[in-house]
C-alpha cells in the first residue's frame, strides 16, 4: 500500500476504535490470567476507551505525531 494514512479520523472510526478496544476488554475479562503484557495492554485500551469518551470526539479528530522532545 502506497497511499499515506489519513491525518483525520471520523466520528464513525473512532466509534469503531471504541468498539473494538471494549470488545477485547470483554475477552479479557473473561480470562483468569493475563501475562504481564496483556494486563500492560488492557490498561492502555482502559485509558484509551475513557479519553476517546469525551464528546470533543464525537465528529472525529486530526492526528498529529509527537515530536522526539514530546511536544505536539
């Protein structure tokens, strides 16, 4: 694939991320033991799921990376 990633997610993708991100916390919740890398993920996926809540979120938003020094 040659073609550059979009710089802007719609409200419909992010929709999806949110589903997506809760579908694999529910197949985790039902798994007794997680290896120290999969409880490191569903924290991740927890916080990402709480922030991508927020209403600013829900007609999409622009991606940006973060540069070497953490400033946006």
């Amino acid at each position: 694939m040659s073609a550059e990633p979009a710089a802007r997610l719609s409200g419909d993708e992010i929709g999806a991320l949110k589903f997506a991100a809760r579908r694999q916390l529910t197949r985790w919740a039902s798994t007794p033991s997680l290896s120290a890398n999969q409880r490191t993920q569903r924290a991740a996926l927890t916080r990402a799921v709480h922030v991508l809540q927020s209403k600013a979120f829900a007609h999409g938003c622009e991606l940006r990376a973060r540069s070497a020094e953490g400033e946006r």
